[in-house]
C-alpha cells in the first residue's frame, strides 16, 4: 500500500469525509479513490476555514482536513493555521513537503518547523513504516484536551514509497476531563448566593454540547446571559434573559445597559474552554 493510500486509509476509519486542499498535493487523489469527498478551493487559507468550520458545526464530532502544496501553498496557509489555534479549533493539516534532502535547506518552506508555534503538534513522515504510528498521535492530540491544529508533513518524495506490510490501526479514543467536583460545588454555591448574577458563555459551550445546560442555570438562577462572539447562538438570543454578545461592540437593548448591569453586578459566571477540560470560573465583583 502507498502511503498516501494509507494516510487516505486511517482518515476515513477516523469519519473524515471530506477533504479541503489545494493542489498539488496528492493526497486529494487518493481521498477520492476511497470517497473522501475533494473539494478544491482557489486560496489555502479558505480551504482551512472550511475545515475549521466542519468541526465547529460537529462540535468536533467530524475533525476538519485541509491540505497543500509544498512552499508557496504551506505559506500561504499559515494565517489560516494560526488562526484555528487561536480559536482551539482542532484541524488535520496535511501540507506536502519539500524532498527529504532539501526540506531544511534555507530558503525552502519547512511547515514542520515554521507551524510548530501555532500547532498542538507538527510532524514529518521520514519512513512509510511509521505512517499510522505518526498518523495515531496527530488524531490522538485532535480528540484530546483542549482543541487545537495538528499538522503531519508529507515530504514530496515519498508518495512511491510503500508500507512494508498490512495497515493495521485503530482509530484513537478521545481522553476527556472533568473539573474537580469539590470546585463545582463551590462555583454551584456562588452562584446560588449571588444577589446579581450574569453569564458570560464563551466557544466552550458549543464543544461541550452543553446548550440545554446552560439554558437551564440561566433559567434557574434568573441570570442574564450574553456570549463572546465564538459563543453566539449558544443562547436563544430572543431569550427574555439574552442580552446579546458582548465584546467591542455591545448590542443596544431596550431598557438594559450591558455595561452598568456587569460592572455592578455581585458575581460574573465565565463559561469557556481556557485550558484542557471544561470549567466553570467565578469571579466575585
């Protein structure tokens, strides 16, 4: 098996359907020959907000793949890249690499290295032997903790190169966390206390699923809610107790000032994705 039939091999038994990409990367051939969808986009950075926005609409149920060519492709992906990592956005990035001899000869491209910063990992293939093993902790670090790009390079003289035997992979389990239960208790009896409670729900609902939940508190508690602009919608917005996103720019509602009601308020309810598991944090006013 060729590797890049192998790579193709363990996307789908991961459930990518459909792969972004610009050409010439290979890779989008052999996701087809196995129908992964490929769909071609005129700019890199485009094609890596499509699979950005596959996993935000999945709540990362369905991982995003995006690949490119080597040099001018990869470069042109970076802002894209950085992006998804700003926003925890977890993206299989496949770009192709320079050959193998040249791949750290200035002044070629090396994604590895030059995307290390902005990636949960990033990853050459040296050896088809080593195809699912590199493949397992790129899919591994997808599935885990907080979200993030994870980037497996793939030199451009490699495509001939074959598996020494059968493929044999597992698609990984994803390794969740959960807050320490004496913190719930105590951020649940803040809130129960507090005397003017709001809710500030950020992109960490939308990963956790945790919709009903947080309609539900609101509702509870009697406390208004309004959410970053990665938390949008995570609120009936036409809600009695919505006061919209807050951030630069603030929603003018009727009867409500957003910034008296917050800064005067007794507790803010942060709902968000900071670190690796999901939280509740209070700050008390």
């Amino acid at each position: 098996m060729k590797i890049g039939a192998a790579i193709a091999e363990i996307m789908k038994r991961e459930g990518i359907e459909i792969l972004t990409g610009y050409p010439v990367n290979h890779l989008l051939e052999f996701a087809a020959d196995i129908n992964i969808r490929p769909v071609i986009v005129r700019q890199e950075r485009i094609g890596l907000h499509m699979a950005d926005a596959i996993s935000r609409v999945t709540s990362g149920k369905k991982i995003g793949a995006f690949c490119m060519q080597h040099g001018p492709g990869a470069e042109n992906a970076f802002g894209g890249v950085a992006q998804c990592f700003a926003e925890s956005v977890p993206v299989l990035v496949l770009p192709m690499g320079y050959p193998r001899r040249i791949a750290h000869v200035p002044p070629n491209f090396n994604s590895t290295i030059s995307m290390s910063t902005v990636t949960k990992s990033a990853e050459p293939i040296t050896s088809a032997v080593e195809v699912p093993n590199v493949m397992r902790r790129a899919f591994t670090r997808l599935r885990s903790g907080r979200g993030g790009p994870s980037l497996v390079e793939i030199p451009s003289d490699m495509w001939g190169d074959e598996l020494p035997s059968e493929l044999h992979y597992t698609p990984v389990k994803p390794v969740r966390f959960g807050p320490d239960p004496e913190d719930v208790e105590r951020a649940a009896a803040i809130l129960a206390e507090a005397k003017c409670p709001v809710i500030y729900a950020g992109t960490g609902i939308h990963w956790a699923k945790a919709w009903p939940q947080l309609r539900a508190i609101a509702e509870l508690l009697g406390a208004p809610v309004t959410t970053s602009l990665g938390g949008k919608s995570s609120f009936p917005e036409d809600h009695p107790l919505a006061l919209g996103s807050g951030g630069l720019a603030i929603p003018k509602r009727s009867g409500i000032s957003w910034t008296r009601l917050t800064s005067s308020s007794g507790l803010a309810a942060h709902l968000h994705r900071r670190t690796s598991v999901w939280r509740c944090r209070t700050e008390e006013r």
